[in-house]
C-alpha cells in the first residue's frame, strides 16, 4: 500500500496548486493512494466523520440550490492517507484531503496545541479534528460548490486563491450559523484567537491578496503551515464580520461571473 509521507507529495500538493494559480489548468495531484478498503482504522473513522459532515453540508446546497457536491460524496474521494503533513484542501480533482490527527508527529502536534492555547494533548486533538474534520471540511465543500457552478479552470483563472479561501470560510460560517450549529463559531474564535495573537506581528503587514500570490508556496507548505493557518484564522475573523444568511452566500458564489 502507498502510504504519502514523504516531502514528494508536498512537493505535488504545491506544484498543483502553482499550476492552477498561475496557469488555470486543472493539474491533479497524481500521488496513488489506498482505497478506503486499504485503509488502517483511524484513518477509516476519519473518512466516516468527514463523509458525513460533507453530506450534511450538500443537502443543504441541494435544498437550496440547483446543485450538488455529490461528485466528492465517495469514501474513495476522502484522502487521509497522509503522513508528517498538516493539509486539508481540494484541488477541484474531486478529492477532498485532511491529515489525521493520528498521523501528524509528537512536534505537529505540539504545534498545533501551541496554536490553539490549548491546555493538553486532549483539548488540541479535539480542537483540530473539529476545524480539520468539520468547519475546514465544509469550507472545501463551499470550493467543491464553486467549482461544479464555474469549473476549477475558471475560479483559478478568474479569482485570486486570497478571495477564493475567504469567501469559502465566510460562507462556511453562514452554512453552521444557518443551519443551527452556531457552536462552531464559538470554537472557531476560541481556536484561532491565540494563533491570531501570536503570529499578528509576522504576518498581519502582508495579510493581503498580492502577499498571499506570491508567497503561497511557502504559506501553504504542508510540513510548515502556520503561515497558511494564520491566513485562515484571520477569515474566520473577517467573515464572522461578513456572514450573511447562507443562501445568498451561493447565490452570490453561483452568479460570479455576473459581478
């Protein structure tokens, strides 16, 4: 069985993401990788958990609108096969990839507790399966959304990846807000605002579009993440300011072309 844990796939997972920004081409990344019947059982559990807050996020989008992220509601199509990366993201190849907590290393997870304040290994764990299992996951369904409306060429060609991770994160927050799980906006503040604190001074003059463009090779590198993680906490923070009810939130995504 392939099993991803050598610095190769953080190597695809970044020439991917450069070829669809700078190229507008639907690069995928080609790593094999196990079945979900080749899968250990944590990792099992992993896909079960995020295959199920992914179809509770696209009967949503099914209720409301013409339609569907069903092209990434497989177990097949939930990648958790990782090993030493801190990752979730799709690529519009209709996989979507999380690390699992089991997988990331004692240093990862060391970081991540020292992210989030959290005062043990337990809380930090629990913290990160709930932003990488459920509100990041949802935000790569809102992408997912995104591309089945104007196609992965299109967004990647038309939108910077700065407005593509913010508007999936504010219409994320819409989504739990709307759908009566308002919690999630309690733990997502909770969780990012120690990261917030720590890492402003770094990164809070370049927190813009242009900086993202040209330096996402280095803030979305899997094995060193806290620039990218500091992005998206910072998001959570605009789009808690910016949430607006759920169904507008796809209807504005839906009609892009048109704005």
């Amino acid at each position: 069985m392939c099993r991803c844990n050598s610095s190769a796939l953080a190597r695809a997972i970044l020439l991917s993401l450069s070829w669809l920004v700078t190229s507008a081409c639907g690069l995928r990344v080609t790593n094999e990788r196990p079945s979900y019947d080749q899968l250990e059982a944590t990792e099992k559990s992993v896909v079960q958990r995020v295959l199920a807050e992914l179809q509770s996020f696209n009967k949503q989008v099914e209720s409301r609108t013409d339609y569907s992220v069903r092209s990434i509601l497989g177990r097949d199509n939930i990648h958790v096969s990782f090993d030493g990366l801190i990752f979730v993201g799709t690529l519009g190849d209709n996989v979507v990839h999380v690390s699992p907590w089991e997988n990331l290393s004692a240093s990862q997870r060391t970081l991540i507790r020292s992210w989030f304040g959290s005062a043990s290994a337990d809380a930090a764990r629990q913290t990160y399966e709930a932003l990488f299992y459920r509100f990041f996951i949802v935000s790569q369904g809102v992408k997912q959304f995104m591309f089945e409306v104007h196609s992965p060429t299109w967004i990647y060609g038309n939108r910077s990846l700065f407005n593509v991770e913010r508007d999936s994160i504010r219409a994320a927050l819409s989504y739990y807000r709307d759908s009566g799980q308002r919690g999630m906006w309690d733990l997502t503040e909770k969780a990012c605002a120690p990261l917030i604190r720590q890492y402003d001074a770094l990164y809070s003059p370049n927190f813009n579009k242009y900086y993202m463009r040209d330096n996402f090779r280095t803030l979305a590198d899997p094995q060193a993440p806290t620039g990218y993680m500091y992005f998206l906490c910072r998001f959570v923070r605009m789009g808690r300011d910016d949430s607006v009810d759920f169904t507008y939130e796809l209807t504005w995504l839906r009609d892009l072309p048109k704005q």
